[in-house]
C-alpha cells in the first residue's frame, strides 16, 4: 500500500518527460473523467516535468489504487506522487 506522501514510478514510462504538459493533462484528466468510479471524477492532479501530483479523497484503498493504476500509463508520466487521502466513508 501507498502511503499518502509516497511516489509510485512505473517501471517503463511510455514516452520521455519532455511531453506536453496540456496534452498530459488533457489525457490524464480523460481517464479520470471515464472512470466507472464516479468518485475518480473528483480527484485533481498538477503535472510538472514528467511528475503528476494526485490530490483528493476517496472512500477506500480500493478506489486509491485504481485511481493510480488508470493514471500509470499515460503517455509523459515518469512518476506520480500519491497525495490522495482515503476517509473510510
């Protein structure tokens, strides 16, 4: 499990860190809004050299890890900074 400060990497990122960051976003912000779990569609995330910050709260690790897991293939990640909070509600 991830801790709320911790970063996860993938381990082959698909494309370097010089890609666009509207593009990045923009792809990033597709996922999350096509999620088959409405509570994705809340989350925020900033983008800046190869590094996405994810910020909100969830209900559960469950929805954390998917959240994550939707986000770790986007074309430009290099690493994502897990600032998401599970309530437990």
């Amino acid at each position: 499990m991830f801790a709320a400060t911790d970063a996860f990497r993938p381990l082959s990122p698909l494309t370097p860190p010089t890609a666009k960051p509207s593009l990045v976003m923009e792809q990033v912000q597709r996922r999350l809004q096509d999620s088959a779990y409405p509570l994705h569609r809340y989350l925020r995330c900033s983008f800046c050299d190869g590094v996405l910050t994810l910020h909100g709260r969830v209900s559960s690790y469950y929805l954390r890890q998917t959240a994550l897991a939707l986000l770790v293939e986007v074309q430009g990640v290099e690493e994502i900074i897990d600032r998401v909070e599970v309530t437990g509600n």
